[in-house]
C-alpha cells in the first residue's frame, strides 16, 4: 500500500498501519484489504446509540461533563476510531492542506457530520478552558470547509459564534452570525455581542455605554447612566438617566435577602429609579445576623416606599417571600433577587399589559446573566444571553387566591410557582416580554444557582423536585382539580430533604443503604432498584437514594410514580451529591452509572461499597455492543466516592464475565450474586380444570415475541386451550395485526394486576425470537413463584433449570395438553419452580444477602 502525499491522508493511513487499542474493548485488526473497520464492543455500542439517539446522548454527555465522554464522541465521528487529540490533529492538518476533490469525497465518507457537530457542541458548552474551546471551533470550521456552508445548524452557528467571541476572535465571529442572521434565533445576540466586545476591547466606558444606549433606543427603552464612583463594580454604578415618571395602581415587589451583599443596594436603588412610581417594596430580612441591621435601617431610610420585615427564623427564600406575600398592599405582585439590578423601565412594562387586558394573569420578562463588572454569560444550554428570567414573575394579588402561595423549598420554588400559575391560567393567561433585556441578573460563586447550573448541567435535586411537582400538576390535571398548594396543609409530592426550609446544608446523616442509580422510568435497573429499596425500607432500613443520568437510558421524560410515593411515605430518601452522609453500605445499580463518572464528587461516604453488573439481553447476530467496561467504571466510581468498590454481577452469567476483567478480590464471592427478589408470597398450586388458559406477560420489546406468525400460530393458538396476553400490547399488535391477536385476549396493564393475572391462567409460555440473547427476566420468576408450569423454549434451560419444561414449538401443543390431564405431573412441575424462586429470588434471600454485606 503506497502512502498517498496529502497531509491528512498521510495521518489517516499511519493510523490505519498502527493497530494500537483506542479504548477498553477488543484490539483491532487492521488490513490493507479492510483498513476501516475497528471491532470494538465499547465503540459500537456507542456509535449505535449516536446514529439513533444522538440528542439525548449529548444531553448525557454535557451533563456528566465527562472528558473520558470526549475521546468516545470523537471514536464514534470518525470511522477510523480517533482518539480526540490524534481527532484534532487529523482537521488540523486537513485545514491546512490543499484538497483534491477526491480526497474531499474520502473525508466526507470517513466522518460522521452529525457526531462532530456534536462533539463540537460538547466542547463549547463544557470548555474548561480556552483549549477547549479553540477545538471546538476547529471542528466547526473542519465541518463548514468539507462538507459545505450550510451543514451547521442554527444551534452549531450560535455556538460557533460564542465560541470565536470568547477567544477573541471578534471579526470572524460578527462575519458568521452576520452572514447566518443569528438574531433570527437568538433574539438581539449581534448586539449583545458588539457591547461585550467593546466592554472587552474598549479602554473607554462610554464607548460601551453609548452602545448599550443605543440598544435601549432602538427598542423602546429609558436610557441609563453610570455613577461617578469608579471603585464600584460596573453592574453598582448603573443608575437611571432622564425618564418619565408613570403613575398607576401599587405594585408590591418583595426582596428576600440574607447576609445581603452591597448588591442589595444597588437591586433596591434600582427599584426607587422605576418609571413605575407606586410601588412598596418589602425586604425580607431572613434571619441575616445582627450585624447586618445597620444596612436595613439604611435601606428603611431610603425612601417611605422601602419595608423591611424580619424573619425569626432564616427558613429560605420562598418562605421569606411568603411573608412579603401576607404584607403586600399593591395590587400586583413581584419578586427581585437581592443583588440584580432594574431597568427604570421594568415594572412599566410588565404592569401596562396587565391594566390593559384584564384576562392576563401575569407576565414575565427577559433578563441578562452578567458578572458584576456586565460581562454577559449564560448557565444553559441555549447559546444566547438574552433568557427568560423566572424571578421577574408579575401577578395579580388575586391570584393567590386561586393557587395558593410558593412552595416553600429553599430553591427551585419559582419553576414550580410557575407551572402552577399555568395549569389555573393557561398559556394565553401568561404574557412573555421577552424581547428586550429588562434586567440584570448577577454570577458569582456563592449564588443560589452556583454548582446546580451551569452550561448543560442541571442540578439532580433541581431535576428530582421538577419533576415531583409536575407529576402532582398532572395529577390533579387528570382528576379535573385545581391545584392549589396550602401554605397550612401537607405538601402533596415529595421535596429533597434539603429542599426543605433552613436545611439546605444540613448533614443528612447515617443511612443503613443508599442506592445509587438512574431513576428515569426508562432507565434499564430503576425497577429493581425500587423493588429493593422498598424492600428495606419495609424492613426497617433508613433508606437513601442518590440519581444519577446512566450512558443505557435512552429517554428522560419522568421518574416512576413509586419512587415519589416511597420519598412522599418516608420510607425513602433523596441524596444529592454534595449532601453530607454516611453509610453502612452504598449499591451503585448498575456498573455503568460509572463509565463517565470522571468530573462528578460526591460528599456521601460508606463503610462499604458495591457496583453491580447487569447486562442487557442482546441480539445474536449483530455486531457486539457493550455500554461499559468495568475498571473504568469502577476506577471512576473509587475516586467519585473517595472509597474502593466491589462488583458483582446481577447474574451468574454476569459474574462470570467480571473475572475476565475485574481482580478477584474485587469480585463479591458466588454466593452474593445479586439475583432480583419478588417481594410476593408464593401462589396457590391448582391444576387446570375444563379449558386450560394460556397466559404470558406482553412486552414493549418485539424480540420477546416469536419470529414470525407461523411461530406465533404454532406456539400459542389452539382450539384446545385459550391464550391471555398480559401487558404492554402495543407492540404484538404492530408485529402481528389485529386479524392475528383477535384469537387472543390482550390484558391491559391497570385493567388486572401481575397477581390476578398469573392467578388466572394454568400455563405460562414465553417463546422468544430466536435471535435474542436472553437473560433472566423477571416476569418468568414471577410465573415460577405463583405455582404455574412455564413452558419455555429448551435455548433457555442454562437459565432456568429444572424450574420450567423446554420444547420445541411444535412440542408447545402436546405438553399443555399432557399437563392438563395429569395433576400429579403438574403439581410436582410446579413445586420445583417455586423451589427455585425460594433458593434464590425472594425476599428472605435478597435480606439475607445484604446482611452479610453489611457486616
């Protein structure tokens, strides 16, 4: 093979010759005959799950904030398998060669465009330096120069815009989003960016300022001023310049504050310069130590229109704006955060459209997030500055009537006020001003958002309480119920327990266990995970749980219904990662919640510490996919817990592969494998009586279901007995249509319980396609455990043993009937699989088991 002489080619085929092993997995083998193809399980699965879910994987990736994450993106884009660095190297040299037409058609088909816009995206939005972002950029211009000007989209231009923007590179920057009009999509962004620029550049201020003016000239909008006193950060020397007073009904804005800053002077300063001259402002003073009185009694004395109310007890923010809320006079209500600062012009604006439609309920307004000497940043992933701001909520006083007060957590209360304002209002009773930047709203490390948001990462505790409240909002939706929370009655859905007033950084204590998983109700361990947890809890246990986001779960829209109602009880509780704890024992369900755990600390510490494998059933002729590899994973989760992890598979099958990878004294012995436990007592035996039913537990996955019709037929339709399917039925219907189905009575889950159903029938048979790799599924145990002969096909009998009887399909028929008339046959078949439920998978068993880990 002769080397060809362009640059990236060169690099290209001298990593083709060099088979060296890019990542844990199987070493590659590469030929001149086939010099593309890499076999490794790690990147396949990887790359699999990129070409079908690439939206949520980034999600993923940009919330763990991994850097091991990096090098995989940049595997699954190239089909070479490049690490990022040798990547970045290849563009590199790409950028700076002349390309041949043919060779552009050779790095066209050697990428995936898709994943490295992804990876770019990932880049810009976890830089932990300019290094990082400059690679970014680099992959932006690689994608623009070899596949074309129109192949970022407007999310790439926004951050290719920033990205360039924030390493200097001015002019480049205002080109691009000139060129793609990125205002289009990012209200004002040019502008925004202009004024930073000149803040950044300009060694004069009024430079800046003049275009700051100019920016509230063209929109409508008051001009502004700077103070004289230049030893102030720039965000305190903003001040009104010549307005207009407006006068109109009272406005009541509330300020909750504790161990206020010299902010506070300035968010109040920046309330009295409000073209809206009828206001109260109540401060809330949250129990702030005594030394903090002398600025309250300055703030009292700065204008009649200032309150200040002292709370005994520092509680929060939210209970704090409650007892704003009781002294509010004015007729609408808002909120200010204690170090940001007004345009004179927001109150106006917000109120106007209120008085001036009286179906509106409230509005919000758009605000800007800056450092306080105005250098604009934001905390999400949308690339732009100008944001909603969710604590510029206006209402009317009314509606608290209608809805009741805020929630009383110690953060995340306003998204939840929100939510709620909008299940009574609806959208059309809420109006948006978001086109003009009426505030803005101060960073720095010791704020409420500091280490729960940032770029792409969204606290878990945050994400856990969204979703709590949402859950009940839907609820009482569905029930054709108001929701109204009580600021006197029971919270009806679960808070983390540091959500809770003035235990924000409490020490949560010694827990018996705590489970560490993703709680998505998608994610492949939550059921077991629950399962457990309920089980210990019932035992007595203090049980925690800690969530987090697993490489597995395809799909994050909730968390199951149980994992609230078990919070809601008591019987179970949330564990963040900067909660302090401790812990007999920590159980991370499964091993890889650990691949990409290499930036995340936790503050939770355990006396012992155990992951557990768990693979998922896979398919026999397709390229081999696995999601971890498990000294990484345990390696990550060492350091992340400050503690050494054992492992333990969750089958036989998975313990034996540990020993291939993990030393042996990390493995828990045979004994400990981590069987799944059914929680229910076992059924009554009783033989079939006159025509025998046919049951088995449907499922959303169309390999749990035979190959064909003919099969289908062969195994479950008879004139001599009756078929029952159990559960998710959307799925055999779309594989085998309503013509074939119609011989069989599909059982809706909700419509029976798992209990009545097995209750119901005689036999229980799964036959799955052929080409499923199974392993031990639940459903099957709990056939087993309610005393019922289960007839599977004889590939299954490694799993099951002597627990089931093994066929043939056209063997499916006779057997059912032979059972039938022989009770003694059937009784003794049905005791052996209880007796297997009993040595391994019951509750007794999954106790015993943690015990002895506990020792």
């Amino acid at each position: 093979m002769v080397p060809p002489k362009s640059g990236y080619l060169k690099r290209l085929w001298r990593h083709m010759q060099t088979s060296f092993l890019k990542s844990p997995g199987e070493q590659p083998t590469l030929t001149e005959t086939a010099p593309t193809v890499l076999s490794d399980p790690l990147v396949n699965y990887y790359r699999h799950r990129a070409r079908t879910n690439l939206q949520n994987f980034y999600r993923f990736a940009v919330q763990t904030r991994s850097l091991s994450i990096r090098n995989i993106f940049a595997q699954v884009a190239s089909q070479q398998h490049l690490l990022l660095e040798d990547l970045l190297l290849v563009i590199r040299d790409l950028l700076s060669d002349e390309v041949t037409p043919e060779s552009q058609a050779k790095v066209v088909d050697s990428f995936d465009r898709s994943v490295l816009l992804a990876l770019a995206d990932l880049l810009a939005d976890t830089a932990r330096n300019d290094i990082d972002t400059h690679a970014a950029v680099l992959i932006y211009q690689f994608v623009r120069a070899f596949f074309g000007e129109d192949s970022l989209g407007d999310k790439n231009i926004l951050y290719e815009v920033e990205a360039l923007h924030e390493l200097g590179e001015f002019e480049q920057s205002q080109n691009i989003a000139e060129a793609f009009e990125i205002d289009k999509g990012a209200p004002l962004q040019s502008e925004l960016l202009h004024i930073q620029r000149l803040r950044l550049q300009s060694g004069h201020l009024d430079e800046w300022l003049d275009a700051l003016n100019n920016l509230f000239d063209r929109l409508g909008m008051s001009r502004v001023r700077l103070n004289e006193d230049d030893s102030l950060p720039l965000m305190d020397r903003l001040g009104a310049g010549d307005t207009v007073a407006v006068d109109g009904p009272k406005v009541t804005v509330i300020v909750p504050t504790f161990s206020p800053g010299s902010g506070i002077i300035t968010a109040i300063r920046g309330l009295l310069e409000q073209t809206w001259q009828n206001l109260e402002i109540i401060v809330v003073n949250d129990a702030s130590p005594l030394v903090f009185r002398e600025v309250f009694t300055y703030l009292e004395n700065l204008d009649p229109r200032v309150r200040v109310i002292h709370q005994k007890q520092n509680a929060g923010a939210y209970v704090a704006r409650n007892a704003g809320l009781k002294a509010a006079s004015g007729a609408f209500i808002t909120t200010h955060d204690d170090d940001d600062w007004s345009h004179p012009d927001k109150i106006s604006s917000q109120v106007r459209p209120l008085l001036n439609d009286g179906s509106l309920m409230a509005t919000t307004s758009a605000h800007i997030r800056t450092t306080e000497n105005l250098l604009f940043k934001r905390v999400n992933v949308q690339p732009r500055f100008l944001q909603m701001n969710y604590s510029s909520l206006m209402f009317r006083k009314s509606l608290v009537e209608e809805i009741g007060p805020w929630d009383t957590v110690n953060r995340g209360g306003d998204s939840e006020f929100y939510s709620r304002l909008l299940e009574f209002a609806g959208a059309n009773g809420v109006l948006g001003l978001h086109e003009r930047p009426l505030s803005f709203s101060r960073i720095w490390d010791g704020s409420l958002t500091s280490g729960e948001m940032y770029r792409g990462f969204f606290g878990y505790s945050r994400l856990l309480y969204r979703w709590a409240f949402r859950q009940w909002h839907r609820e009482m939706r569905e029930r054709g119920e108001q929701v109204y929370l009580s600021s006197q009655g029971h919270r009806p859905f679960p808070v983390p327990t540091t959500f809770e007033p003035g235990r924000r950084h409490a020490d949560l204590g010694k827990f018996d266990v705590v489970y560490v998983s993703d709680f998505f109700r998608q994610a492949k361990s939550v059921d077991q995970a629950l399962n457990e947890m309920k089980t210990l809890a019932n035992s007595g246990l203090r049980v925690g749980y800690l969530h987090l986001y697993s490489p597995e779960t395809r799909s994050t829209t909730g968390f199951p219904r149980l994992l609230f109602e078990l919070q809601l009880q008591g019987k179970i509780e949330q564990v963040a990662l900067d909660n302090v704890a401790e812990a007999k024992l920590i159980l991370v369900y499964d091993a890889s919640i650990g691949m990409f755990l290499d930036q995340i600390e936790t503050k939770v510490r355990a006396a012992r510490s155990i992951a557990i494998e768990q693979t998922h059933i896979s398919l026999a002729d397709v390229e081999p996919r696995v999601p971890s590899y498990a000294p990484q994973a345990l390696s990550h989760l060492d350091v992340s817990f400050d503690t050494h992890f054992e492992i333990v598979g969750a089958t036989a099958a998975d313990h034996m592969e540990l020993r291939k990878s993990i030393p042996a004294k990390r493995i828990l012995q045979d004994k400990m494998i981590w069987h799944t436990h059914l929680p229910e007592s076992p059924g009554e035996i009783t033989t079939p009586t006159g025509v025998p039913r046919v049951g088995f537990h449907s499922s959303s996955n169309q390999y749990r279901l035979p190959n064909t019709v003919d099969v289908f037929d062969s195994v479950y339709i008879s004139n001599t007995f009756t078929t029952h399917f159990f559960g998710a039925v959307r799925k055999p219907l779309e594989k085998f249509g309503n013509e074939v189905l119609s011989r069989v009575e599909l059982v809706e889950e909700g419509a029976q319980t798992e209990q009545e159903f097995l209750r119901s029938i005689d036999f229980w048979v799964y036959w799955p396609h052929s080409r499923l790799r199974d392993q031990v599924w639940e459903p099957v145990l709990a056939a087993f455990r309610a005393g019922k002969v289960v007839i599977l096909p004889k590939s299954l009998e490694a799993l099951y043993g002597d627990a089931a009887v093994y066929a043939a399909e056209d063997e499916v028929k006779p057997l059912i009937d032979s059972y039938s008339h022989d009770p003694d046959s059937y009784i003794e078949q049905a005791r052996r699989a209880q007796a297997h439920v009993e040595r391994n998978y019951t509750k007794e068993s999954f106790l015993r088991r943690v015990a002895a880990v506990m020792k």
